[in-house]
C-alpha cells in the first residue's frame, strides 16, 4: 500500500515538473514517444521478466562468438590482451551446489566473469546492451541468446547441442556455478565503519588496497601500452604498470 502511494505520489510530481518545464521552455524538447522509450526499456530482471522471446544454439553463437567478439574475449573467453578473462575458475561441484569455491581462495589471481555471476538474466541483458564493444546494441535478440548459450557452454553450464530460448532460462539459471554466491557485503567504499561511494579525498600518494587490484598475465604486458600511465594519477583505483614483464 505504502509502495503505491508513493509510485503515485512520484508521478504527480513528474507530471507537474513536465507541465513547469512545458511552461518555462516551451519550444524546447517534446514528450518521449512509446517507441523511443520501448527501445531504452529494455532491462531483463532475475525472475526474466523483460525477456524477449527468441532461441540461439551454442553452434550458432561459436560462429558469432569468432566473428563479432574474439578479437576482444579470445576464442574461448579467454581474453588474451587488455580485457579480463570470461570463462575458467569453476567445476562440475560449483554448479552442483550453486557458489563458486575460488571465489574464497585469495591466491586467485583472476575472478572471472562467470566466477562472479549470480544470474544468467544478467549475463544476456548485458551483452543485449553493450555488446560488442564497437557497435553495442547491434546484435539481434537471437543472436544474443546464441552468445548467451556459447559462453554457457565454455563454462559447462549446458551441453554442445543446446539451444536458449525463453521457455528454458530458468533451467540454466539452476545450473549457474555461483547461483547462490550473492552476499549483502559489497564492494564499496568505507566511510566510518558504513558503505559509501564517496571516502576521503586523496590527490596525492594514496594508499591502494593491492587486493582489489585485478592483474593480467605478464605475457600481454606492453601490447597495448602501460594501463598505469592510461588512468586517473590520483584516488584508490589505480592502474598497474603493464610496460615491462615482472
């Protein structure tokens, strides 16, 4: 009930901010129409809710896998140069229990992306939106779920001859390694014992938390500069020196 009042309440007041802009700037901007804001409106919850329907087999998406986003991931997710790896750091008793035991080993060096994944619906909404790299929303949707289903495949989530679609997800998202690996901690920032985004202001000789820091084999140092000299020279995220092997 709660809830609905304060949807409500939050619409009057955009009604009325819209209505003193129309006023205050009348010839400038126009209401959205609802084709412009369907093609923004197209986020894919847990529950799947917002999910297309659509099917693309682990085949189809090997050979769009090699066309469209090898050059960046690696042929197997492997992701050989700047971008961190996709596949690897989980097993067959990952799955079956639903929470990625490497997570916990801090002699990781690498945290995948499926290591780190919790739900599959993610995974598809994510590469839907922002991929590839070069031409983000260029995929179509079946395309999207034969990305989704390759990648899947490379972590033995589902078998060779699978094919995705609306109608079996939520299968999938039962076999998803880390399933159960979310967690109330977070990964922001302290301020006074309490979750922030902000912290102290640092310009000059920050400390850096070394665990945080996610690093590339030195094999692909120097391919593609020193990352330290392509970030920001001040705050805690900081880039490492990739111009030389260590």
């Amino acid at each position: 009930m709660f809830r609905s009042l304060e949807l409500g309440l939050l619409v009057v007041l955009l009604s009325l901010t819209d209505m003193a802009s129309a006023e205050l700037f009348p010839k400038v901007g126009r209401r959205a129409s609802v084709t412009e804001v369907a093609a923004w409106d197209i986020d894919v919850r847990p529950d799947f809710k917002g999910l297309p329907s659509g099917s693309g087999s682990v085949k189809q998406g090997e050979k769009l896998w090699e066309s469209r986003c090898a050059t960046c991931h690696g042929a197997f997710g492997e992701s050989p140069s700047v971008f961190l790896p996709l596949i690897g750091g989980t097993t067959a008793k990952d799955i079956e229990r639903g929470r990625v035991a490497a997570l916990s080993v801090s002699s990781e060096n690498a945290k995948t992306t499926i290591m780190k994944l919790a739900t599959v619906s993610t995974l598809w909404d994510y590469i839907r939106r922002a991929m590839p790299f070069d031409a983000p929303k260029s995929l179509s949707v079946n395309e999207v779920y034969a990305a989704s289903a390759f990648l899947l495949h490379l972590a033995d989530v589902v078998p060779a001859d699978f094919t995705l679609t609306e109608q079996n997800i939520a299968q999938v998202q039962a076999r998803m390694p880390n399933r159960d690996g979310m967690s109330t901690k977070h990964g922001m920032l302290e301020v006074k014992g309490k979750p922030d985004v902000i912290s102290e202001a640092c310009m000059q000789d920050c400390k850096v938390n070394e665990k945080s820091l996610a690093v590339l084999p030195v094999s692909v140092n120097g391919l593609n500069g020193n990352l330290a000299e392509q970030n920001r020279p001040y705050g805690s995220i900081r880039g490492i020196d990739t111009s030389r092997s260590k």
